[in-house]
C-alpha cells in the first residue's frame, strides 16, 4: 500500500441548469376591488335585500358583500345584531383578507368574543400553496387561524399526494409557521405516521421546528437516520441540532450555531458521539469542531477565524462530516487579523494545518506578520513596492528543526499596458534573514543565514487580431504571442530548512510566473526566457469557440546547484536547457460539444509530466454529460492516471438521473461509484441514490487494528417536502451532483 497524495486535478463541472416547473398557486379575484378602503372601525354591507327586526337585527340576502378594514365577506345571507355586535351568515361564504382565502357554510362573528367561526371550511393560503379544509375554523382579531378536524398540504391535486390529518392545527397571523396536534401524515390519504405535536413553516421567514428528515445506509456505519430540528432563536441567531442515529456506531449529536452581528458573522459546528459501538480497541468520544468568523470594523479593519479540531485522525473515513470529505488530509486551523489602506496594507495571522495520519507534523506560524506598500511614481506608470514579512516557525515534534524568518523586497515596477499590447518591467532586492534552533548533528542547517538576491523581469505581449469567415459565420481570430526574461542570480539554500515551501503548479500560466516554489524557503535561480503563445476564436456575441496556448521555459544556463531532494521537479529538465512543453486546449464544437485540457510534456524525454482531457457533451441545458481522464507522473513518488464519467440528465419533468464512475487505471479498480433517482414533483420529492467509494487509509496500524473495510457502500433516501417555505420551484440535482468522495474544494487522499 502506498500514499497518494495531490492537487485536486479534477475541474469543478457546474451542474446542468435546473429544469422550470409549472406549479401554479391558485389565485382568487380581489372581493369588491373597486370599493374604497376602509380606515376606521366602520362597516359597509351591500346586498340586492334588506330588511330591519325591531330596529335591531338587519337581515341582507341577494348577493351580500360586507367590507371593513381587516376582512371582505360575500355570501347569500347575513344577519347583523347591532346590540351584540354579532354577524351570522349562510350559504357560499367566501372570506378573505390580506394572507387567506376562506369557503364555507356558516359564519359567525362576535365584536364581543373578539373571534370568527366557520364551519365545514376550505381554505388557501394567499400567494403560497398552503391550503386545506376544517370542520370548524377559527380566527382571532390578530388573525390567527384555529382549525379543528382539518387538514393541511401544499398539494393542489383533488386527492393529495401527501397532507396532515389533525384535530387541530393552528396557524399563525403573519403566515409564517403552523402547529399541528394529534397529526397523521397521510400519503394519498393512507397514513403512514402519526405525530402528538409539530411545527412547521408556511413561508420562506425562519420558524423553529423539524427539518426534512434524511435515511440512508453504509457498510462503514449501517442504517442512518438524520433528523434536523431548527431553532430560530432571534433575528441575528439560529441553531440546528441533527440527532444522527448509526446502527452500528450509536446516536451522534450534530449542531450548528449561526450569529450575525452588523458586519460581522460566524459559525460554530460541533458534532459528538459518545462512545463508537464499531471500534473494538477505543472506547473515547469522537468528535469534530470547527469556528468560522468573517467581519469587518472600523475602516479597513477585517478579521477572519476558521479553526477546526477532531478527536481522531479516522473521523472523517469512519463517521464523515459536513465539514470536510472523507479524503481531506488535514484540517484548517487560521487565525487573522487585516488592515487595508489605499497605499499600504498589512496582516496578522497565526496558522497551524493538522495532518491527519502518520506524517510529519505541519510547521505552525506563531505569529506570521507581513506589511505590503505601494508608492505611484510620477514617470512611466512606474511604482515603488515594499514587501516585508516577519514569521515565526514553530513545531509540535521536539526533535524538528524551529525557525524565524525576516524577508523584505523593495523594488520599482513600470506596468505599460494598452488594448493592443503590454510591457510589465520589474527590478527588485530580496533579502531574507533565518535564525534557525534545534538543529540536530551533522545536519547542513545553520544557526543563522542571511541571503540577498536581485531579481529582474520583463514581461510582455501583443495582440493581433483580424476578422475571418468560416463555415458561413463571422469570427473574430486572435493571435498574442508573449515573452519573459527572469534573472535571479542561483545560491546554494541548502543551508535553509523547509518550512512553508513547495512546488507549483506548471500549466501554461505557471511558466509565466517569477518563482517556481510557493513559500521563501527556496528561491530558486533563473537566467532564462519564457515564450507562449495564445490564440482564440471567438464568435459574433464575443464568445470564446476555440482557444490554444503552447509555451515553455528556455534556460539560457543550466542551474549547477543541486535541488533538495523534496523539491525535485521532473518538469524541469536543466540539464536540457528547457523546460517541458506546455499547452492549453478549449474548443466549443458547438452548442452540445466541448473539449477541455492540459499537458505538461516533456520533449527532450519524451514522457507526460502531467495531462488531463475533459469532453462535455449537453443534450440542453438541463442534462449533461462529462468524461474526463486524469494523469501525473509523480505525486508523493507515485504515478497516477484516473477517468472519471459523470452524467446529470432530466428523464422527464418529474424524474431525474445522476451518476458517476471513477476508475483507477494504474491498479485496476474502482474508486467511486453512485447512481441517483430523484422524483419531483409541484408539492413533493425523493432522492434514492446508492454509492460505493474508497475509504481512505490515513494510518496503516490502526485500519488493520479496527478491520476497517477497504471501501464504503450503501443507500441513501430523502424526502423532501415542497412549498412550506411558500414557493414550488424545482430543487434541482445539483446536490446529489455535487455529492462526490473527491469534491472541489481541496486536495484528495488515497492511501489504499
């Protein structure tokens, strides 16, 4: 078994567009819209009858409306007692006000009891899908709504494909939540669950109350059961708590605290399981926590905060989490504090990564302090720049080497750019200074090492381009070839340790860059020229068809230091003169085809550094297809090819498919496989999807000691329920899409 440890190769695929429904709310004709408004506690009644009982009762029939300023009534017959202030009414009642439409058989209202009672009762909600029936409907003066023996559903199908059955439910005045008592939720009028109590939202404004519940499977931790419940607990403040039941694990209890206080904001996530039933040899809690903060103060002040811990290096293959991919390799754990100004900035920041798995601990930067200025000159565009950062190495492991390192750089720049061409120079001195400690015998480090090298660079290009004809289109043809000279004298650095330094990246734009290392570390020597060209396509509406870029480096000497064996980069062939060649490929076929991709080759041996090819093929814009195939030479001293098919596709308008297969070509096997249905429909859908993925293996002992499985698989399904947040647009793939052991956002690890 061996580690595999790189960049994330793979390009994030935006997911196909989400397919409209048609999901109309129905909407009611406004009772008496030409009538005026009324302001005050009158009441006006208007009917084709009346007529006056002991100059108290006045009895109105013949297409009877009554306004006043909260309600419209239209019914066939109403009654109004002066004295008690009681209305009755009879016969095809419509009621409405500013959030409900209401139908029944009888109304009565009391001024006195300060209520409304309806029997026999429909009702819909204004603008949100929300509707139902009641035996018996009541509504208070501040609107609430009481409904006794009712129902409610977002369906609007005669026989409901889902709705709640209880004897009571209440509905809020503002519309936003409901309660439901003694509720069964019924699926096509079959009950399938019954309820004492619950809460539930009726419009898009954050109620407290269950979330839509999630089960699914795995051999890792078998049948899982997710109930979120939602706690709005102040306009600024919320919570989430997930019971997470795992049959073979236990109960996990996952929380998430949101805060937003004027421009700053946060997030605190902790997720806990008390003791794991699948780990035979540790019976200690397994956790994970992470704190995010964002927010800006005073003037150009922001602060940021993203730390995360977990009780074990295995949380993430065993349990997973929200937070990270199963494959992540080590965890964020930053703290800064930033000022910007119009001419100068500069950053405090304290940084540690925790490796997961047995490998060498990561440096900690306690603190790290870097100051940045800029100066306009008043000839040439030209620019003053000041460049210093002071940090502070340390390690958790005794026996590693511990540093401080001061860096400054000061220079002039004279940017010169113009539609037609460009012309950046640049003339610069570094000078860093190390004070290193705990170095071991017969180690090259020293104590103490000072280097200043210069540095000088030009960088420039030129545009042409010229308008073709092809195939009975216009196209606009461009051609922007570009040229750059590096020197920095080459010094021996072996005398330096390693401490926040490793290669880049060497696609076509990497050879323009002026360091071939991230991190101060190494800076390595350069005497030599880099030449690329480009050339693009591009259509009437300025859209890019086709583009192709080729360039490498030229070596004007060979570099005679050695390279520190860690650093060793087999895209660079010194000792030829040049680097690899690199290329860059996009050609839009047409509205359904594309082809995307890169390769790093290197010419004087004839092998592929690095090379990756995707071809996207979109019936429309709702499904899509991808194939893509994956290669580096050499990550963490391995080789790695992998292809990837990945597909989304609309069936119809209410069922959806999303699959995906991930083959390793050197070891012949399977890393991902997932195949997921989702129905959707105005008022509901579901999600069933299967999966078998790679777990990764962070620590060899301890996969062994727990006979941990070489891969995970499983089934998940998901209910969701539409139109309680008062709309019925389609939720879309994109989810499951995006649902993928490799992800997008950081480096995978495989170690199987």
């Amino acid at each position: 078994m061996s580690k595999v440890q790189a960049n994330n190769d793979s390009i994030k695929s935006e997911g196909p567009e989400t397919r409209p429904m048609n999901c109309p709310i129905p909407e009611f004709a406004e009772i008496a819209a030409n009538t005026p408004d009324v302001t005050d506690d009158s009441i006006y009644i208007f009917s084709t009858y009346a007529s006056i009982e002991k100059d108290q009762i006045t009895a109105f029939s013949g297409g009877v409306t009554l306004i006043d300023k909260n309600q419209k009534i239209i019914a066939d017959e109403l009654a109004f007692n002066r004295l008690s202030m009681q209305l009755d009414a009879l016969g095809d009642i419509h009621y409405q006000s500013n959030n409900i439409n209401i139908f029944a058989n009888t109304l009565n209202a009391s001024k006195a009891q300060k209520s409304t009672l309806m029997t026999a009762a429909s009702y819909q909600l204004d603008g949100n899908p929300g509707h139902g029936s009641a035996a018996k409907l009541f509504i208070s003066t501040d609107g609430q709504l009481n409904l006794i023996d009712s129902t409610f559903t977002t369906c609007l199908d005669e026989t409901p494909d889902w709705q709640i059955k209880a004897s009571e439910i209440n509905l809020s005045a503002t519309g936003d939540f409901g309660e439901a008592y003694h509720a069964q939720f019924r699926v096509l009028d079959v009950p399938i669950l019954y309820i004492p109590y619950f809460s539930f939202p009726v419009s898009q404004k954050r109620t407290t109350g269950f979330l839509y519940p999630k089960i699914k499977s795995s051999s890792n931790s078998g049948l899982e059961v997710e109930t979120p419940f939602y706690w709005n607990i102040a306009e600024n403040l919320d919570a989430t708590i997930t019971p997470h039941y795992m049959s073979k694990r236990g109960l996990q209890l996952q929380s998430e605290f949101r805060y937003l206080w004027g421009d700053q904001q946060g997030q605190i996530d902790l997720e806990y399981l008390n003791k794991d039933k699948a780990l035979k040899n540790n019976n200690d809690p397994r956790y994970l926590a992470r704190f995010q903060h964002i927010g800006s103060f005073s003037d150009g002040f922001r602060a940021y905060i993203d730390y995360t811990t977990m009780s074990d290096d295995n949380y993430l293959v065993d349990i997973g989490s929200r937070q990270y991919n199963s494959n992540d390799a080590y965890l964020y754990q930053v703290g800064e504090l930033a000022y910007f100004g119009e001419q100068w900035q500069t950053t405090l920041k304290i940084q540690d990564f925790e490796v997961l798995g047995n490998h060498t601990p990561s440096y900690k930067t306690l603190p790290h302090i870097e100051v940045a200025a800029q100066q306009p000159l008043n000839f040439l565009a030209g620019q003053l720049e000041l460049y210093s950062e002071l940090t502070s190495f340390q390690s958790a492991k005794k026996a590693q080497v511990e540093a401080n390192r001061y860096h400054v750089e000061a220079g002039i720049l004279f940017p010169i750019s113009t539609p037609a061409w460009f012309i950046n120079s640049e003339v610069k001195l570094m000078h860093t200074y190390y004070q290193q400690d705990n170095i071991q015998l017969n180690s090259e480090l020293e104590e103490t090492v000072q280097r200043t090298l210069p540095k000088v660079r030009f960088h420039g290009g030129i545009n042409f381009d010229r308008q073709i004809t092809a195939f009975g289109n216009n196209y606009r043809h461009t051609f922007e070839p570009q040229l750059q000279y590096l020197y920095i004298p080459d010094e021996d650095q072996s005398n330096i340790g390693l401490y926040d330094t490793t290669n880049l990246q060497d696609d076509y734009n990497g050879l323009f860059r002026d360091r071939r290392f991230s991190g101060l570390d190494r800076i390595a020597g350069a005497n030599q020229y880099t030449w690329g060209v480009t050339s693009r396509v591009l259509d009437d509406s300025n859209l890019e068809v086709f583009r192709i870029s080729l360039g490498r480096i030229q070596y004007i000497n060979s570099n005679e230091t050695p390279m520190d064996s860690l650093l060793v980069d087999n895209n660079f062939s010194l000792e030829n003169q040049k680097s690899s060649l690199a290329a860059d490929l996009f050609y839009r076929i047409n509205h359904q085809w594309q082809v995307s991709g890169d390769i790093q080759y290197n010419t004087e041996e004839s092998f592929t550094n690095k090379g990756q090819m995707n071809l996207d093929y979109q019936f429309n814009k709702y499904n899509t297809v991808q194939l893509n195939h994956r290669y580096t030479r050499n990550v963490s001293g391995n080789s790695l090819e992998q292809v990837s098919l990945l597909t989304s596709v609309a069936i119809n308008t209410e069922w959806a498919f999303v699959g995906r297969l991930t083959q390793d070509l050197k070891q012949d096997r399977s890393l991902e496989s997932y195949a997921g249905f989702q129905y959707e429909s105005c008022c509901w859908a579901v999600r069933l999807a299967y999966h078998r993925h790679i777990n990764s293996n962070l620590d060899d002992e301890d996969f062994i000691n727990e006979n941990r499985d070489e891969f995970d698989s499983g089934f998940m399904i998901q209910f969701i329920i539409k139109g309680l947040d008062g709309k019925q647009s389609a939720i879309g793939t994109q989810e499951m899409f995006d649902d993928s052991i490799f992800g997008y956002k950081r480096p995978y690890y495989l170690n199987n």
